[in-house]
C-alpha cells in the first residue's frame, strides 16, 4: 500500500481526525470514464509528467481531461509546505529534472492546446523557489507551440527576492497566484505562507509586466465570514488583480482541515456579483470552481473584457 501524503510529514500526521462530510447535491461529479481520458493520462506517464488535477484529487477531472485540459504540476510530486487543505505529497523533494522543460512542452503540443496552465509545488529548498526552472518552462512551450496562450500558477516565493524577475522576460500570458484563504485563517490553513506576501507577489508581477492578467483565487467553506471575503476581494483589487476564482473547499483526508460548511451555489452568485462590482475584469464563482478550471474559455472572456474596458476608456 502507498503511503498516504499525511502519513508522510510530521505536521499532517499530528493532526486530528476531521471525519469527511457528505457532500450536498450540488457537488456531484461523474467518475472519469472517457477514452480521451486515459489518453491523456498515458501520455502524462510517458513522458513522466505530474498534473495537479491527479495530486490534489480535483473532482471536475473527468470533464477537464475528457477536453485534454490537463494542468501539469512541474518540479516534481513532493512539495516543502504542508498546507492544511491540500493533497500534495509534503517531504524532501527531489532535484530538478532538466528534461521537464522539453516533456511539458512535448506534452502541450502533443495536447493541442489553445491555452495551457503550468502549476507547480512549493520550492522552499531551492536558492530561487524554482522561479527560473518555471521561467525556462514558459520558454520551451512558446517555442514548441507558439499559438498556445500560457498561465502560470505559481507559489509565493516567499524569502526568495529576485525569483519575479525570472518572469519578466519570459512574460506568460496569466500570472496565477492563490490567496486561498481569508488573512485570519492563515496561521491554521496554510501556515508556512504569509497574507501579505501573497498580495506582493501579485502587486509585483503586475507592475514589471503591465500587459498581463493577473489572477487569484479563494476556497471557501473554511470558516471565512462574508465580509472577510469582501475584504480580501479589496485587497485584491488594491493589487490590481484582475480575475478572482471562487470555490468550495472539499476536504481530501481525515487529516486535512475540515469543511465548515457547504457555501451555497446562491452565495457564490453572490460574490460574483460582488467581484463584478468592485472591479474585477472576471469573477469565476461557483462551487467546483478551481483556478485551473475552464481557463481556456475565461482567458478569452478576460482579453475581451480589456478589449471592451480599453475601448470605451478611449470614447
Ligand atoms: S479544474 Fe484544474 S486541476 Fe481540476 S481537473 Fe480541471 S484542469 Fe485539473
């Protein structure tokens, strides 16, 4: 038997049982059964490829992969954080695999995608966070596959200065960093990172690359009130992000922080509506909604909304 990600790190394997609630009828998602499916699946084992959507257990992975929309988790399967909601395996990682930059972007041409979206685990070992090797990533698939609009979900890169200016040059198309939860949760969710430096790293990424999209996303249902989600929206929205991502957080394990509540699906209309009117080019808000999660078709949303805002700022 494989060990499971929380046996694995001391701080998971400390944690309390929290038992895992039935899902309401609004989460219901049918099992990955199609044949595109397992083509993906067998070409992500060729060329030794790890995707966040098996990782961290995403539940829309039947629809997504039944559209070859695979987002591949670079750096390997091993991440230095141990987040409270999250499935990836915590631990040493391995070194850097310098064929990954040619396999993933093998993999998005062979994929045929219009856009793609590159993820990754937490770096902490590395002088750099990574940022270079994620850099190097953007380039091989821009020169594999030219037509292919990339984003890029990336990890704080806390206590590494210097990791954005990797970013600069290769310029992707969507820069994608999750605050994923309210600043009072922080110290129980996702401990290792810091609020602040979150909404940095999307001010940063902002002001040295102008032309891009900036995206960021929350989980909701851990215990956040409304009016710390409208707070951080604000925050947001201080950072000039442009496309916030909302959805339900479903809890992977026992060991994993538990679900407060189910938010409802007329709460998230909700908070769309809310992200619409404090400015927000895009708001995704919805309880399967992932960061990931029909990128393709919100990128063409998003360039059209710039599009309309440009135009009639000029009239
Ligand atoms: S929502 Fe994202 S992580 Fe989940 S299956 Fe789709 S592409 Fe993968």
């Amino acid at each position: 038997m494989s060990e499971s990600p929380s046996h694995r790190h001391p701080e998971k394997r400390n944690r309390p049982d929290n038992p895992i609630q039935r899902k309401p009828k609004w989460i219901r998602v049918k099992a990955p059964t199609s044949a595109t499916y397992h083509e993906v699946r067998k070409l992500m084992r060729g060329l030794n490829l790890t995707t966040v959507c098996e990782e961290a257990a995403c539940p829309n992975i039947g629809e997504c992969w039944s559209k070859k929309h695979a987002t591949m988790m670079i750096m390997g399967d091993t991440c230095t954080r141990a987040c409270a909601f999250c499935n990836v395996t915590t631990g040493q990682p391995k070194p850097l695999d310098p064929l990954e930059p040619t396999n993933v972007a093998l993999a998005v041409g062979s994929l045929g995608l219009n856009h793609v979206v590159i993820t990754s685990v937490d770096r902490d070992d590395l002088g750099d966070g990574g940022a270079a090797h994620f850099a190097e990533v953007v380039t091989c698939i821009r020169a594999a596959a030219p037509g292919t609009t990339i984003e890029i979900l990336t990890p704080d890169f806390k206590d590494k200065p210097g990791a954005v200016e990797h970013f600069t040059a290769v310029a992707p198309d969507v820069f994608n960093h999750n605050l994923e939860t309210v600043p009072r949760l922080y110290p129980s969710i996702r401990p290792g990172a810091r609020y602040f430096t979150s909404l940095a790293l999307l001010a940063e990424v902002k002001q040295r690359i102008p032309g891009i999209f900036t995206k960021s996303g929350l989980m909701v249902g851990l215990g956040e009130t409304r009016e710390e989600v409208l707070q951080v929206m604000d925050d947001m929205r201080a950072a000039q992000v442009d496309f916030l991502t909302i959805g339900q957080y479903l809890q992977p394990t026992a060991k994993h922080a538990a679900i407060d509540r189910f938010v409802t699906p007329d709460e998230f209309e909700e908070y769309a509506g809310f992200a619409r009117g404090k400015g927000f080019l895009l708001a995704a808000s919805s309880p399967l909604t992932r960061s990931s999660y029909h990128a393709g078709e919100d990128f063409a949303k998003l360039r059209a909304a710039r599009l309309a805002q440009l135009s009639s700022a000029a009239e």
